[in-house]
C-alpha cells in the first residue's frame, strides 16, 4: 500500500493550506462571533474548483479523486470548519447525487453551476420526527400532471438560507415505507419554499441553518432525481460519501487542535521551562498525534474504496465515528494544555471544541455509525 502523496495531491494540500490561512483565516474569528456566512470565501472556493471537487469537468467539476478532496477538506477544516461544511454538504451531498443519478438536461441545468461554485446546493432530508429514522418521511410529494406538489418540513439544514438549489428527500407513497420515497430537485426561490430562521448555534456558527417549511410547492416532473421510490436509496448512498468529507472535517478539527497545542507548549513556561519539557505534556501530544494518524488512515481508506467502486459503507462509517471522536477528544486536551487561555476566544482552541461536537451528531450520529459497522459485520 503506498501512502506517498502524487504531486497533483501535494499542490491540492498547499493551495488549500494557503488559501485558508490567507483567505479564510482573517475573517474566522469575527464571523465566528457574528454567525456571518462566508459569502465571498465561497465564491474563490468555487473559482479555485474546490466546490466540485469530484464532478467530472463534463459538468463543471475539478474531476478530481476523492483522497484529493478529503486532503482539502482537511486544510479548509483547519482553519474554520465552517467554511468546510460547506464545502462538503455542495461536493458530498448534492453534487455526488447529481452526478450519480440525473440526467442529462438536470447536469447541464443545475449540476454544472454548482460544481464551478455559480450557485451552492443543500441537502434536505432531516425533519422534526425523521432525524436518525430516515424513514418516517412526513413531507409528501404527490403527482399532479406534469408537476409534484410538495407539502412538509425539514429540519437542521446546512447552506439552507443561502442554497439556490436543495435535493429534497419526500414520500411519494407512505404506504409502501422506505420504497415510497423519492427525490427531487427543488429550486429554493419556488413559490411556496419558507426558509426559516437561522439557527443560533454552538459551533460552525458561521455556516447557516435552518428549517425548510414546503407549502404546496410545484415541482417539475423533470425534476424528480433518479427513479420513483429510489430516494431512500439515493439518500442512503449519499451520506455513504458525505461521512467521508464530515470524517475530513473532523480531521482538520483534530490537526489544528495539536498543532496549536505543540506551539503553545513551546511558548508557556512553568517552573521555569517550556512546559513542552513535561512528560504530562509529551504524553499528552504523543497520543493526539497518533489518534489522528490512526483517523487519517482511516479517512484516506474509505476515500480510496470509494475512487475503485468498492462497497465503502463500513469504511466510510468507520472513519466517520473514529474522526469525530478524536476531534472532541485532541479539542479538549488543547483546552486542557492551555489551561485557562484554552477556555477564551483569543487562543481559538474553544472554538475547535465547539466546532467538533457536531461531527459526532450529522450526517448520521455516531451511534447510527455503529449501527451500520455492527449491521455489516453481522449480516
């Protein structure tokens, strides 16, 4: 197995690296404070090909492999895990989707201006009684002519006041459970789409969330995604790929909570020392370091038996508990070797712990990640 990086790789991880401490950094902690979304950050994202990473250039991407994207993913997610949530929910959960199951016309209308980063995308599935039960589909979709007409709420929407379009997860025939759910393509400026107030959340503050209230929206019949009764499907495979860019997010949390960690233990001193001289320190950076070896390999493999087509859903889940876990964990032990600097604003570590907690609850919560590890191996 070789894990040397290719020279497109290596330029991948320094344009993210220098485009986050240079773009993105400035502005993290202000937007952090006033939950502003990175409107223009975006925007160069998009221009840099970091928001279709994985698209075809057919259809506007970067067509890049999928460890290019979790090595940028990292980088971004470093310096603000806002900005990567972002960018994962448009590359992992829409775009992916797109370009799996749509056809030709949707490519060409909705895929290619969100792949170039013209327009951002969300993904709509979570409802106030359908968060870990993906199943218990409230919002229906029922044909009417040429058009669906869309009625229910959604929940917990990354990109959800900012997104021009949402992949719309809906029941098309609740008899039937699972097999009656479909997808859809839903213009967020239809008629009858309510976006609701942003959530004012404890961490990634300046992505954006909200609810998505559907009053009798009018969806073209051209617009359902894939087949009929295939949006369970669709959404399942999905969030196959989407734990594995929430797994790099988790990640570049993790990195930057050591690498601020060895930087301020070289700086403090106790007892008239860098306290980087004490074993309770050593071993404490020893262990962060090599948790986050163990999630990178992780990460990089789910990546991998995703770019050869291989049943990757153990993997990806696997990546996504174990990086999610250590991010919470090297967060707490930076607070913890800044002492009392760890627990304000100033020395961002408390924002990385903000940050991770998260990662442990989308896009399937860890305990729905050992449900789909224990599934695998029992069936």
């Amino acid at each position: 197995m070789d894990f040397t990086l290719s020279e497109e790789q290596k330029y991948i991880v320094q344009t993210a690296k220098d485009f986050a401490e240079n773009e993105i950094a400035p502005s993290s902690v202000e937007r952090d404070i006033k939950s502003d979304f990175p409107d223009e950050i975006i925007k160069k994202l998009g221009e840099l090909g970091f928001m279709g990473m994985m698209v075809s250039p057919d259809w506007g991407g970067a067509g890049m492999d999928t460890i290019s994207y979790t090595l940028a993913m990292e980088e971004i997610s470093k310096v603000d895990a806002s900005v990567g949530v972002i960018m994962s929910v448009n590359n992992s959960l829409v775009c992916y989707g797109l370009e799996k199951w749509g056809t030709d016309k949707q490519k060409e209308k909705y895929l290619k201006p969100l792949a170039s980063g013209e327009k951002l995308g969300a993904f709509c599935l979570s409802e106030p009684e359908a968060g870990s039960d993906a199943t218990n589909q409230n919002t229906t979709a029922v044909r009417d002519g040429d058009y669906y007409i869309l009625n229910g709420m959604k929940n917990w929407i990354t990109n959800g006041t900012k997104a021009d379009y949402y992949i719309m997860i809906a029941a098309t025939d609740k008899s039937i459970g699972y097999k009656g759910i479909s997808a859809f393509i839903v213009e967020s400026n239809s008629e009858g789409v309510e976006k609701g107030k942003k959530e004012d959340k404890l961490g990634i503050r300046s992505s954006d969330t909200c609810s998505i209230g559907l009053n009798n929206v009018r969806v073209p019949k051209e617009n359902l995604l894939g087949a009929e009764g295939n949006g369970f499907r669709i959404a399942m495979e999905t969030l196959d790929g989407g734990r594995i860019g929430i797994a790099s997010q988790a990640l570049g949390i993790a990195q930057a909570s050591l690498e601020a960690s060895v930087k301020y233990s070289h700086e403090r001193k106790a007892f008239d020392a860098p306290i980087a001289n004490l074993q309770a320190i050593q071993f404490k950076l020893a262990e962060m370091a090599t948790k986050i070896d163990a999630a990178r390999l992780l990460v990089h493999r789910a990546a991998k038996m995703k770019d050869e087509h291989l049943k990757y859903s153990k993997a990806a889940a696997e990546a996504k508990l174990f990086a999610s876990k250590i991010a919470v964990e090297c967060a707490l032990e930076a607070i913890q070797i800044h002492g009392g600097y760890g627990y304000v604003r100033e020395y961002l570590v408390e924002r990385y712990l903000r940050d991770a907690k998260i990662t442990e609850i989308y896009e399937g919560t860890s305990e729905i990640q050992k449900l789909v590890i224990a599934r695998d191996l029992l069936k």
